[in-house]
C-alpha cells in the first residue's frame, strides 16, 4: 500500500533528478525520476521529467511517447499539473504520432 514515506521519498527522488539533469548527468537523473514514478504513481513530477530525459537521451522514439502518454495518465490525477501543460504535451504526443506513424 501507498504511503506517506512513499510520496516523500518520490519528491525527494524528483528534487535529486533534477540536480543531476542540471548537472548533466542524465543517466543517473533517468534513474531517480525512472524510480520516483514506481513509488508513487500519483506524483506526475516524475513522470514528466523521466519524459524529458528519455527524449533528450534518445530521440523521439516510441519509448519517448511511451513516457509522454504515461506523463499525461499521471497528470489527470495530479492537481499540481496546470491544464496548459498538460495540452502543450498532448499537442506534442500527436506531433510525435505523426512522425513515428510516417
């Protein structure tokens, strides 16, 4: 069962991520937001940063799309995800059909 120790080491996973995507090492930030989605589903943070560096890392793949829709199935559950964002994705989620589907 989910709990709070979950969600806090979630953010904690999503805050480390972060410093290390900013510090450039991308396979460990993979990692931790990779880690942070698995303990808690709810926390969309994760889920879009783990997007963000699988596209970054490996291209607009199907594994990148992959990550974006699971972002966006996260996202509708999260009241931290602002409805723009949530559309900028899904705007770029078809952009990315469109290429893989050519």
């Amino acid at each position: 069962m989910f709990g709070l120790k979950d969600h806090a080491a979630a953010e904690g996973l999503f805050l480390e991520g972060q410093l290390e995507y900013e510090a450039g090492n991308t396979a460990d930030a993979k990692l931790m937001f990779y880690f942070g989605r698995r303990l808690n589903p709810a926390f969309a943070g994760n889920f879009y940063n783990y997007a963000v560096v699988i596209e970054k890392t490996e291209g607009q793949t199907r594994k990148a799309l992959k990550a974006w829709e699971e972002y966006l199935g996260a996202a509708a559950g999260d009241p931290k995800q602002s409805a723009e964002l949530q559309e900028r994705v899904r705007k770029h989620v078809e952009d990315m059909k469109g290429r893989l589907n050519k």
